[in-house]
C-alpha cells in the first residue's frame, strides 16, 4: 500500500495543489488502484520549491510536482512502485 500525501499547505495550493490532487484522483481511478494507494492532503512539510507542489511517498518527499511533469512522476514513482511492490 502506499501512502501519497499531497501538501495543501498555503504555498503549495498556491502553486497548484487542488489540480494535482484532481489529477492523482483522476490517475487512481484511471488504473484502478484505490485498494493499492492511499491519498491524503498534508500541511507544510517544510520542502516548499520555487515552483510545484510536494508530495511526499511513503516518507519520501517530492518537491516541485507541477501540473506540467506530473504524468512522468506518477508513471515512475507510484506505478513503478506498484509494480515492483507486486513482485
């Protein structure tokens, strides 16, 4: 399972926060895995960016995911997790 954490904190909504989590929503559905990860919104996790959103993955924490390079983190951090998590 894993835990993706989306900060909502005032800086990173500022830079696109609700249109992330649209599309992590969007993502999930898409490849139908709402028993594989968990989605949740977190306060400041101190890693603000000059750009983007951070998301932290099972601890580990992702600064600057925009809307522009979000398909490319989520097909290499969370599918690719996934699937190797799948054996």
């Amino acid at each position: 399972m894993l835990i993706v954490q989306i900060c909502v904190g005032s800086s990173c909504h500022l830079k696109g926060a609700p249109e992330i989590v649209s599309m992590f929503q969007a993502e999930i559905e898409k490849h139908k895995l709402e028993d594989e990860i968990v989605l949740t919104g977190s306060f400041c996790t101190g890693k603000c960016n000059r750009s983007g959103v951070t998301i932290t993955v099972n601890d580990e924490h992702y600064p600057g995911i925009t809307i522009e390079n979000f398909r490319e983190f989520f097909n290499e951090k969370i599918l690719k997790t996934i699937q190797e998590n799948r054996g």
